[in-house]
C-alpha cells in the first residue's frame, strides 16, 4: 500500500502506514500541518487503495451539524419523511480544518467517531465499516479558529505531521505530475472486506 501510494504522493510512506495502523485498530487521525502538504490528496489515496468511499466536509463556522450527519426532509411525490445522508456515511472521512467549526458542529462527530454510527432526527443508523476520520488542522492560523475540546481530541488515535518534502522529493513531483494525474491510476490494494477481517483478526 506505501509502494502504490508513493506513486501519487512522493515521501509518504511514514504517515500512511500510521494511517494504515489507525485503520486497522478503528482509531482516527488528527493531521496537523500547513497548507500545502498534499493531506487531501493523502486522504483520497487511502480510500481509492482499499476500494472504499471518501467523503468531505469543509468546516466553516457557518457549518451547522445537520450539514455533516445529514437530514430529514419531507418528499413531496411521496409525501413522506427520507433520510439524506451528509458526508459521514462514507468510508475514509476528511474533515478538512476541523478547528474551524463551531464547538457545536464538531460535537457532531463525537459519536459518528466513538460509536461509528449516526443519529438523524432520533433514527440511529450504523456507517460503513471501515470507518476513519482523517482531520485537518492548520497549526499556524488561529483567528477564526475554535481550539478542539479535550472530548473531540480524545477521539483521534494518532497526530501526524505530514511535512513538506525535500528538493529531491520535489523534482520526482514534478515530474510525475508533468503529464498525467497519478491518482487516477492508483488501484485498490486491499478491499474493505480485508480491511474489515484484518481489523477483527488482531
């Protein structure tokens, strides 16, 4: 998985293996690092590795819980109430600067990260499994910022600094990306099934 991934993401191999571990033992991952760092390409690279899905969510402090855990609306053919689902019913979550949102919208994952389940309007309903969160945070930047509380933080299993790479890890960028995207022709390493079993073996 480190070999596939390294061809889209250049100097990586450290940070998807604890990705890898945190995936396997049903934990999370706070990645704390500037812009720039390639976090969202690391991220889509995990989920297309192991065949799952990605969701996204920007946080903003306009976000609003029902925006990351979805909603119930009233179908007007139907006429009745349909779940729509926000983007934590997906199997690798990227929660991109998390520390953005308002201590009530990230109060929102507390249970989607500890219980690996949703509940919408008093319906609970289990995710996908496997399940991770992979969050962002910029450590440079505070205004606008709202600090994560001892709760949230007790959720994520590891912090990475992903870093910058190096001269020589730049030039293979470069040239890597001169001609084509490599994410589009990264291919599934594990499925989620094997993740799963994997998971339940340790």
């Amino acid at each position: 998985m480190k070999e596939s991934i390294g061809k889209v993401l250049i100097g990586k191999e450290e940070s998807v293996e604890f990705i890898l571990v945190a995936l396997l033992a049903r934990g999370h991952v706070l990645i704390e690092d500037v812009p720039g760092t390639g976090k969202t390409m690391l991220a889509k690279s995990i989920a297309k590795s192991i065949a799952g899905s990605f969701g996204r969510v920007q946080f903003t402090p306009d976000v609003l819980p029902s925006d990351v855990t979805g909603i119930q609306y009233l179908n007007p053919k139907s006429r009745e109430f349909e779940t729509r689902f926000g983007p934590v019913m997906t199997n690798v979550l990227l929660a991109d600067e998390i520390n953005r949102a308002t201590p009530r919208t990230q109060s929102s994952l507390l249970e989607v990260m500890e219980e690996r389940q949703v509940t919408i309007d008093g319906i609970t309903n289990a995710l996908p499994d496997p399940f991770i969160v992979l969050a962002t945070q910029n450590p440079i930047e505070s205004h606008g910022t709202f600090p994560l509380p001892e709760a949230q933080m007790d959720r994520f299993l590891l912090k990475l600094n992903v870093g910058y790479p190096s001269l020589q890890e730049e030039r293979q960028m470069m040239r890597a990306y001169r001609n084509e995207e490599p994410i589009e022709k990264l291919k599934p390493v594990f499925t989620t099934e094997e993740i799963v079993f994997h998971a339940e073996d340790d």
